[in-house]
C-alpha cells in the first residue's frame, strides 16, 4: 500500500513538473534564444538606480511578443513536445535512482540526532540527490538536444529540426551519437555545482548559525535561489554547445564563433561579458556585440541595428 502511494506520488510530480514547464514555455524558450546570443530587438537608452545612462535590451516579455507578431501563438511553443518528453524521462529515471539509494536516519528528525549523524545524513542525501540529477540529465539530454536546436530553427529558419523524429535521423546523421548529448557535461556540472554549494551552505547554516526553524526556511530558500545564480553560466555554456557545431544559422558564424569545447566556449563569453545572457527577465543590460568572426573576435553590430538605438 506504502509503495502504491508513493508510486502515485512519484507520478504526480512528474505531471506537475510537465503542466508547469507547458505553462512557462513562452518564458523559457525566449530564454534560450537569449542564451544563444539572439537579440532582434535594438536596444535602447535608459538610466541604473545610481542615474548612470546604460543601454538596455527589451525585457523578456518583450521578446516574446515579438516571438508571437513573427510566428503566432503556437510559436511560442516551439520546441515543447521534446521538452516535455525529457521531462518525463528524466523525472522518471531520478524517482528510480532516487529509490534504490538507501540515506541512514532519512526519516528521523534532525533534533533527535547527532551533528555527526546529522552531517553524515547531509552528505548521503546530496550524493542521493546528484546521482538522481545525472542520472535525468543522461536520460533527458537528446531530448533537450532537440528541443534547444528546435527553438534556435526562429533565427535562421534552418527547417532542420522540425519534429522530435526528424531531428532525431538529423542529429545521427550530421553527428553521430556524441551529438546527442551535446552540452551534456556543462550542464552536469552546473546541476551538481549548485547542488553541493547550496546543500553544504544550507547544512551549515541550520546547524551553526540560524536555530529558528521558521527562518531556516526562508535562509534556505535564499541560498538556493543565490547558489543558482552563481552557477547560471554553465547554463548558458550548455545552450551555446548545444547548438555549436551543428551547422545550424545560430551556431554558426557571425551569429557564434567555432567553438572546440565547453572550456573554449565558457572562456570566450566570459571575455565577452556574456556569461550571465538571459539571467534577469526584466532589465536585460546590452552586454555588447552578438556576431562573432569564427574565431571569437566581435563584429559591429549592424548598421540597422545601430540606427533604431533610441
């Protein structure tokens, strides 16, 4: 009886994560494009909180309107169904893995143990929790493959990827299996990355620093969303590589350089203040040029591009 429910349980998550991810899809697929280096919108002039002028690009919502006025509702969606699908069995493989990891003293109350104990609890349930987060990206990755390359098809219209099927005989074809899970590997390491540092962080406060329970819960959520900001960049990395080397508009130069690997790829965005390209969803600073010669070195923006600048 234990195990059916848990097993509904297991399930429902997984459907709630699916609804959500299908409700901020707009969101998340604007996102990318950002991520990618794609910004049709000029940006425009305005002033920081200390009244400094800046140039800014258009928020997100923005943005996914004029994803809308170019592609219609349904363009918003691009890319869903494949998403949906790593989703599904990604969630699925870390309920597994999750399963058969056994964590000592898991359902006892912390107060009723030891520091050591507590701490040895802390260590077996984030080693849990990574081999569950690998184990989904492993399984999610050719899905999440084709579902960025589907929504990078808005820049250059490539007509490449076009249904998970499809996609699938193009990846195998152009790449092998390795293209597959292009991406995989910064990816990994932003998950595990900010796993740790917000586990350990939190760990630490709760035994050392905070005792009321009611904060705990506020410091911990803090932690999370800090610990996800400062391991954001592999996200971007990840995005980037995902499309690199697939011969699309989007990876290809002047839209990205060649790059020769994730290391290759996270040094030149950094160098070029992009590490953080779609991080806020409001006030989106101009970071500078988006076309690149194909070895890194940035092009002007174009001359269209420069005039609409308000």
């Amino acid at each position: 009886m234990a195990a059916s429910t848990q097993e509904e349980h297991n399930w429902m998550h997984v459907i709630v994560r699916v609804g959500l991810n299908a409700c901020t899809h707009p969101i998340e697929y604007a996102k990318i494009l950002i991520q990618i280096g794609h910004e049709p919108l000029p940006p425009y002039k305005s002033r920081t909180i200390f009244g400094r002028e800046k140039l800014f690009y258009p928020s997100i919502f923005s943005y996914i309107r004029y994803i809308k006025s170019e592609e219609g509702f349904f363009g918003c969606y691009r890319g869903l169904t494949p998403k949906i699908i790593g989703n599904v069995v990604g969630g699925i493989a870390c309920e597994r893995v999750a399963e058969r990891i056994q964590v000592k003293n898991d359902a006892v109350n912390g107060d009723d143990l030891t520091l050591e104990e507590r701490t040895m609890r802390f260590v077996q349930r984030t080693a849990r929790d990574t081999a569950g987060r690998v184990a989904c990206i492993v399984v999610s990755q050719p899905f999440q493959v084709i579902a960025v390359r589907t929504m990078a098809e808005f820049v250059g219209h490539d007509g490449k990827y076009t249904g998970v099927l499809s996609s699938i005989v193009v990846i195998y074809e152009d790449q092998g299996l390795l293209g597959f899970f292009a991406g995989m590997v910064p990816r990994i390491i932003g998950e595990v990355g900010c796993l740790w540092l917000a586990n350990t962080l939190i760990h630490i406060a709760n035994n050392f620093i905070v005792e009321d329970k009611d904060v705990q819960s506020y410091v911990g959520a803090s932690i999370k969303f800090l610990s996800g900001a400062l391991w954001y960049p592999m996200q971007v990395v990840s995005s980037c590589m995902t499309i690199s080397g697939s011969g699309m508009v989007a990876g290809s130069p002047p839209r990205m350089p060649e790059y020769t690997s994730w290391m290759d790829c996270y040094r030149h965005l950094k160098s070029t203040n992009c590490l953080k390209r779609g991080g806020t969803l409001l006030w989106r600073a101009y970071t500078g040029p988006t076309f690149f010669s194909a070895s890194g070195a940035p092009m002007l923006p174009r001359p269209d591009i420069l005039s609409k600048i308000h």
